[in-house]
C-alpha cells in the first residue's frame, strides 16, 4: 500500500507532466484522432463542438490536472514534519503565492486569445485594472489580520468617487482640498466600522455590513442617484458639458513611456507605506498579536481596541484612495461603482496567503495575489469570458485558497 508521501509524490509528478504535455499541446498540436475521439465522447452526452473548441477544452484538461497535482504536492509535503530545508522554502507561504501566479501566466500562455497576451498593452492594462482592487486589498491585510474582515470597502470607494468627482467637476473645488476631504470621509466610514467592531464588540461581519448598506445609500444620496459627470444640468433643463479637471487628468495619466499607470504607482506607494507600518512599527507587530490570540494581546498590554481601530480607520482612509482613482480613471462619480470588489480585494488577500482566521500574512503576499488575480481577470477578459462567469471563478478561488490554508486538504 503507498504511503502518504508517495502518494504525494506522484501527484506532484503527474501535475508537472500534465502542465508539460499542455505547453506540447498548445505548441506542437495533437494528433487528429484525439480531437474526434474528443468530439465522439461529448456528442454521446449530447453536445456538438468544433474541433478548435475540443482542443481548448483537451488543453484545459489537461491544465486542471496539472493545477491540482501540483498545488497537492505544495500542500501536503508542507505538512510533512521531516520535510527537507527545500521543501520547506518551497511549501512556504510566499511560495505557494508564487507558484499560484505562474500558474495563472501559463495559463494566459495557452489560451493566448491569438497573441494578445503577449502585448505590452495587455500587461499595462491588467496591471492598471489591477490597482484599484490592490489598494483595497491593501486596506484589507491590515483588517484581515487582525482576524477582522470590511465589506464595506466597495462602498465606500463608490461615495468616494461620487463626492470627488462632485467636488471637482460640478463645484470646481481645488485638487487638494478635495482629496482631503474624500480622506476625511473614507477614514470616518473606517473609524465607524472600527468602532463598532473594536469598541461595542459588534462582529466584524455584522458592523460592516451595515457600514456597506449605509455607504452606499449615502453615495446615492449626495448624487441623486445619477452618476457624476462633465454633463452639468442648467436651472431650464438642459446640459452643459465642463472641461475635465486636470487632477482627474494627472491621476489618469501615464508614465514612463506610457508604460507605467499613475494608479499603479499610487498602488505601490500604498503598498510600500502600509508594508513598513506592518513589518517595522510597533502597531504592526500589533496586529499580527492581536489576530494570533486577541486575549493574549491584551493580557500583555496591547491597546488592542486602539490597534483594531485603526486598521479599519487605514482601511478607510485606502477605499477612498481606490475611490479618488476610480473617478480619475472613468471621468465620473458612480454611485453603484465598487459592487463587489470586496470580494475581488479579499480574494487577493486570500490567495496571497494571508489568513483568514489572522495573525498571519503581509502586504508582500498580497501584491502577489493582486497580480494572480490582476492576470487571472485580463486572461478571461482578453479570452471573451462573460463577467457572470468571471466572478463564480472569483467566489470559487477564495474556497480553494482558503482550503490550502487548513491542514488536510485533501
């Protein structure tokens, strides 16, 4: 009878093969008779495909068992006590990030859609698709860790697109006064979810759930339901339409280039900053405390409602931040914009390796996550995939990512 680490041994073999003979497949072809037996198999279940669709879903095939195989093999042999120092590095956290998102490169290797993949403007757009949900997701490590979660975060980037875009579109205020006062709601929106989690003791789900609904009709409010745009309505009815602010423009624009979106910079900058606070202040080291046993924080004298309450307020502070980009890269305030980008956001989070259940994670492995599920989004997108479609892979990402986290998976 095999034992267990030879059984994990040779999924992971059979996923490295089963990778391989996809890349032979998508580059050297197969044979004929493997395309009709295909086809013969699906008409006895009723379903008629063309031979180019037989061999995409060969190709998948054989991609889903080289997935599987090899994400079983990372998995179980991290769990292995007597594991050698390389297996270790590579069963760690970071690693299995790493090997998540060459796993979705390969993916776009083989379902190219004729060669878009290999364009630098497909790149330069995923990345600055990408930005918004990582300065959220951002937002998220600090809350996630703590062992928190905000639903509210797409809440609160729409008011802050709908108040900016109000601000310096219809009323004209200064660029700097403007952001401040977006910075000013979004991080009262996160003291409100802080202080309803940390200091009433309110669970995380519940208080920003109802900060989510809140946010949102507030957004709806202030604009009247209607998105925010150049078209300004005059007194007798009719439109006007204003020129579009230059801060609108500059956070819009492109450097290097045109290679390198200011979003995506202002991503990093977020990134950098909330990087340093976590791994080399004091409130970091905090956080990590307060996720891996709460009680035990406060027993060795962590201000554990303070630390809580400004990870939620930063949270805050980072959804308006996401908002302000929002309204730069549209041109427009829309109250229904951010729906469902908290799931996005916690699925980068999720899938970087930050945990759940908290005290473990950081914003390195959440950039990996932001660029897996960035490149995993344009790979779809560049493919023709409906957006329906996109987001049940999005909910069923985070189950998986999730699931490798526990013991045991399989």
């Amino acid at each position: 009878m095999p034992t267990r680490g030879t059984t994990t041994g040779i999924a992971g073999i059979v996923g490295v093969t089963a990778l391989a003979l996809a890349l032979v497949a998508r580059f050297a072809g197969v044979p004929l008779p493997l395309i009709y037996a295909i086809q013969g198999i699906l008409n006895c279940f009723g379903l008629t495909v063309t031979s180019v669709v037989a061999f995409r879903l060969l190709l998948l095939c054989f991609y889903a068992v080289g997935f599987s195989g090899v994400y079983l093999w990372l998995v179980r042999t991290g769990e292995r006590p007597e594991r050698r120092g390389w297996q270790t590095v590579v069963t760690s956290p970071i690693a299995r990030a790493i090997v998540a998102w060459l796993l979705v490169l390969l993916l776009g290797v083989l379902f190219d859609a004729d060669g878009a993949f290999y364009k630098v403007a497909t790149h330069r757009d995923g990345l600055r698709q990408a930005s918004e949900f990582g300065i959220l997701a951002c937002g998220l490590t600090l809350v996630i860790i703590t062992g928190g979660i905000d639903l509210s975060v797409g809440s609160v980037l729409a008011l802050s697109a709908v108040l900016f875009a109000l601000l310096t579109i219809h009323w004209g205020w200064p660029a700097g006064l403007a952001i401040f006062l977006c910075l000013a709601v979004g991080g009262t929106c996160g003291l409100t979810s802080g202080v309803l989690t940390a200091s009433l003791r309110i669970q995380p789900f519940v208080a920003t759930l109802a900060m989510m609904v809140f946010a949102r009709g507030l957004a709806k409010t202030i604009s009247g339901g209607m998105k925010i745009s150049t078209a300004v309505r005059n007194p007798d009815g009719t439109y006007s339409y204003v020129p579009i602010p230059s801060i609108l423009e500059a956070i819009d624009s492109r450097i290097l280039w045109d290679n390198i979106s200011m979003v995506t910079v202002i991503f990093l900058v977020c990134a950098a900053i909330t990087g340093l606070f976590l791994t080399r202040h004091r409130w970091g080291r905090e956080l990590y405390a307060i996720g891996g046993n709460e009680e035990a924080a406060r027993l060795s004298g962590i201000l554990v409602t303070r630390a809580k309450i400004l990870a939620y307020l930063t949270c805050g502070l980072l959804a308006a931040v996401a908002g302000i980009c929002h309204a730069a890269q549209e041109k427009q305030g829309d109250p229904e914009a951010g729906a469902g980008y908290e799931l996005t956001a916690i699925a980068m989070v999720v899938i970087g390796g930050t945990s759940l259940a908290g005290g473990r994670g950081g914003i390195g492995l959440t950039l990996i996550g932001t660029l897996t599920i960035g490149y995993l989004e344009k790979i779809l997108s560049i493919n023709a995939v409906p957006e329906a479609q996109r987001l049940m892979l999005t909910g069923v990402i985070i189950v998986i990512a999730v699931l490798m986290q526990r013991r045991r998976v399989w």
